[in-house]
C-alpha cells in the first residue's frame, strides 16, 4: 500500500510539474505584455494547420489581425510549444533580414550532416559553416555561368513546346499544366545540376521527378514527428534522426556518386554547375580544404539545387500562366512583347534577348508577388536582441517570422493586392515602394542564391509557352478562385491548375 501511495505521489508531481511548465510555455507573451492570440494546448496558434489553412495564410491572417494596431514591431505566436514571433513591421523586417542580420542569421531548420547527409545544405546550416560555403557557392551563380548553361535550358525549353503540342493533339478540351511544368523543370535542373537527361517530360512517371516528389511529400517520420524535427532540430539531431526516406537519400547520392566518377574518370565537361562542384571536391581531394567542398558537400548542394528549383519554378510558371489565362489583354501585351524580341533577332532566344523582355518579367515579379510559392520566411535569434521600446526585445533561439505572402498583400505596399497588375514593378514604383516588400527570393545576405538561375528557367519557359501557345479559362474544368493545398509547407494549388490551351495558328512557331 505504501508503495502505491508514493507511486501515486509521485504520478501527481510529475503531473503538475508538467503542467505548470504548460502553462508557463502559453503564458509567456502575456507575461510580457506582446500581443498575440491566445493559444490553444497543445497546437498553440496553428490548430487549422495540414487541416483547412496553410501554413502561410495563417501567419498571414495574423499580421493583417495586428498590422498597425499595436505599439511594437511584432507579435508573439505560438507553434505548437515553439515560441515565435511575426513581423508587423516593415522596417523591423529590413532590421531582421539585413541591418541586424549577425543576431539573426540563422533559420533554425533540422540538419544532421552525419546521419543525413543530405540535410547539411546551404538553405540549413547554422553560422560559419553557413557563411564559409555560401563564399564557397556565390562564384558559381554569376551571370556569366548563368549564360553557359542557357542553351542547356533552351534545348529542355523546346522538348517543352512539343510535348505540349503531343498533348493538345490527345486531349483537344483541357490541359493540367502543373505536372507538365514540373516535368519540364525536374528536366532542366537534371541536366544543369546532375548531368543527366532524365527524359521526365517524355516519361512523366521517370524515377527522376517521382523522387523529387517523394522528397518534398514523404517523410521518413510521418507529419507528426516531422513537427519535431521543426520544433527541436538540434535535439533531433542528437537523437540521430533523419528527415528524407531511405530511398530518396539512397537514389540522389548514388546518382551523384556516379555522375562525379564517370566525369572525373573521362574528364567530361558540360559548363553546368555539377562541373563547378566537382571542380571544389578536387580541390578538396588534392589538400585545399580552405576552397574545396567533401563529397557529401556537393551532394548535399546538388540536392538542394534541385529541390529549391524543381516546385518552386514550375508551381511560379503554373500561377504565372493561370493569370494570364483571367487576363487576356495583359496575356496579348505579353505576347506581343515577346514575338517582338523574337523578330527583331530573327527568331532566336538567347542569354541577350531574353533580357529584353522587361514586360514578362514584370509579369513573373507579379506572379510572385500575388502568389509567392515560399509564403513566409524563417529567421532564430541567435542572440538576444534589443528594441528601442524595451518590452519587444526577443531573446536567444526564438523563432522569427517573416510574412511575406502576408506583406506582399498588404494595400499599404500593393493597392489592390488582388489584382494582378505588372505595372506595379515599373521602376518607378518600384523606387517608391519601402525595402523588404518584395520578397520571392528572400533578402539580405541569405537571399537565395540561385535566384538568377531560377528567373533564367522561368523567363525561358514562359517566352516559349507565350509565343507558342494561348492559355484560356476552361469553362468547367478551371478553378476560379484558385484554391491551395493546406498540407504543404509551399503554396500550390489544390487539384492542379487545368487550363484550355490551343496552339497559334497562322503565325510563327520559332521557339529558338
């Protein structure tokens, strides 16, 4: 009897202990008098989220619910037992993103270079290994690499407009277009940043994309722990967990491991940017540490290359087109720009002439801005921080929230956020707009580094799919409004986007 009772003590303590700590988690912005929505135990401010809201929406519901009504720079928010907070503030972003950027240069996301190699990529690795590789990389995604990998892009370009030609033939009513896209980027980032002709847009079903897929949908984990992995990443990392499915991680390193020893091996060159790895892993194997990358390095950045060039270009080219589609006098003003520059050299789109269209990519900035496929960025306060107003300061390995999706509809910035209007990237409005309100590819010295790649695919597939083809509303088939996946972490549309897509008749079908 006395055993239970002090096992009954002891289940007690331990229950009160927990919940004390409970309740002083969810108390912590009221303590500090920031404002906030109230939590709910244990989701905190995210119970819609992988249900009816997607990520992104709700950290943009809540900036538009305290947007100018409070007296600091932020809000407090609550991720499950993650404390964070979201900016409110313009200005306080610019603080995050790039004045103040030494107290907030990290995200916070799961790496484990040791058990997941794959992980230990740019996008997540903390502090001098950050800023190390990134002075490592930068060299590799100037302009002028950009223009040796063009015609590498071009020739997936056209492989594009005839399977979008093969299609329209099959299927005279409608057309599903987010696949098609994606294909065509899984093709453009295998050949550039792996080597390989993947021959995804003639197989759709190729091992190559289905990976792809597999490593942005499936987690070794399920979503539950996955929350974990977010929510203590250092902790996981310890425990020796690990994000990708064994399969994923096996196929990328062993396509990689291959194509780096038949290169080496044959001393095949193709100016793309796995020549540029293999080119550090040398320098690694032959004593500069201080300029070469390991093998598990490159891999883990050919990975990233593809991942962060795969969906996020092809689900830009799929909104971008959707608009078009709704808006047919911007559609012909695109069109006729393009055909322009066509003519005017004699048909053929190269690095030079695709820097002529400045309407299309008003039109791809406006895609970007109406619907950002990476909604929100993710900054962790590497170090207390200090506010003029003393109550917002935020403390070391707090979350920082910045809403991008949110600013970027933000009428103050954008009159009219929902209309889609390329104008507003005119350079004169864009001169009169605050710094940080367009933010696609991030800001500061951790913007994305590939963003001159990711435009270059994006423009070059547009101009194609434009001077081909017209894009119209199916009648039935065409969801209007758009409607978003609520599981994915990256804004896309639910269901696909179909549109009715009819080859030009009658004019010029030069695609290069």
């Amino acid at each position: 009897m006395a055993v239970l009772v002090v096992l009954l003590v002891g289940v007690l303590t331990l229950v009160a202990c927990i919940t004390t700590f409970v309740h002083q988690h969810f108390n912590y912005w009221k303590r500090r008098g920031i404002p906030h929505e109230a939590p709910s135990i244990p989701f905190g401010n995210t119970s819609e989220l992988m249900k009816t809201m997607q990520i992104s929406d709700i950290f943009k519901r809540t900036y538009f619910l305290f947007r100018n009504k409070t007296d600091g720079p932020f809000v407090g928010f609550y991720m499950y037992f993650k404390k964070m907070v979201i900016v409110t503030d313009i200005d306080f972003a610019k603080t995050v993103l790039i004045r103040e950027f030494d107290k907030f240069h990290d995200r916070g996301i799961f790496h484990n270079e040791v058990d997941d190699p794959l992980t230990a990529n740019l996008v997540n690795i903390e502090g001098q290994k950050w800023k190390t590789l990134r002075q490592k990389l930068t060299p590799t995604f100037t302009s002028g690499k950009m223009k040796t990998m063009f015609p590498s892009v071009l020739n997936v370009g056209d492989e594009m407009i005839r399977v979008f030609e093969r299609k329209i033939s099959q299927s005279k009513d409608s057309l599903e277009i987010t696949d098609l896209l994606a294909c065509f980027t899984a093709d453009v980032i295998g050949c550039c940043a792996f080597g390989i002709d993947c021959n995804c847009l003639s197989d759709p079903k190729a091992e190559f994309v289905q990976m792809g897929t597999a490593a942005l949908t499936e987690r070794r984990y399920g979503k539950t722990l996955d929350l974990f992995l977010f929510g203590a990443p250092k902790l996981a990392a310890k425990l020796r967990m690990k994000e990708y499915v064994q399969r994923v991680e096996d196929f990328y390193m062993n396509i990689i491991r291959n194509t780096v020893d038949y290169r080496v091996k044959n001393k095949v060159k193709r100016n793309d940017f796995m020549d540029m790895l293999i080119d550090m892993k040398l320098k690694y194997d032959n004593g500069d540490k201080l300029n070469g990358l390991t093998f598990n390095e490159i891999a883990a950045q050919a990975f990233l290359f593809f991942l962060a060039g795969f969906e996020t270009s092809s689900t830009t080219m799929g909104f971008a087109l959707y608009e078009l589609a709704c808006n047919q006098d911007i559609q012909d003003k695109l069109r006729t720009e393009v055909d322009g520059v066509l003519e005017k050299h004699n048909g053929k789109l190269d690095y030079d002439s695709m820097r002529e269209m400045t309407y299309l990519e008003k039109v791809i900035d406006e895609t970007m801005r109406k619907r950002p496929v990476v909604g929100h960025l993710i900054r962790v306060a590497t170090q207390r921080y200090e506010h003029s107003n003393p109550k917002y300061y935020i403390e070391e390995g707090t979350g920082v929230i910045v809403p991008s999706w949110a600013i970027h509809h933000d009428p103050e910035f954008y009159p009219e956020p929902e209309m889609f209007i390329p104008e507003r990237f005119d350079e004169e409005q864009v001169k009169q707009r605050p710094a940080c309100t367009f933010l696609p590819f991030g800001d500061g010295p951790r913007n994305c580094i590939g963003l001159r790649f990711g435009r270059m695919q994006v423009i070059v597939g547009m101009a194609l799919l434009i001077h081909n083809f017209r894009f119209e509303l199916h009648p039935t088939k065409t969801v209007v409004p758009l409607e978003y996946k609520t599981d994915d972490i990256l804004l896309s549309s639910k269901g696909g986007i179909h549109l009715k897509v009819t080859r030009r008749i009658n004019e010029s079908s030069v695609t290069a």
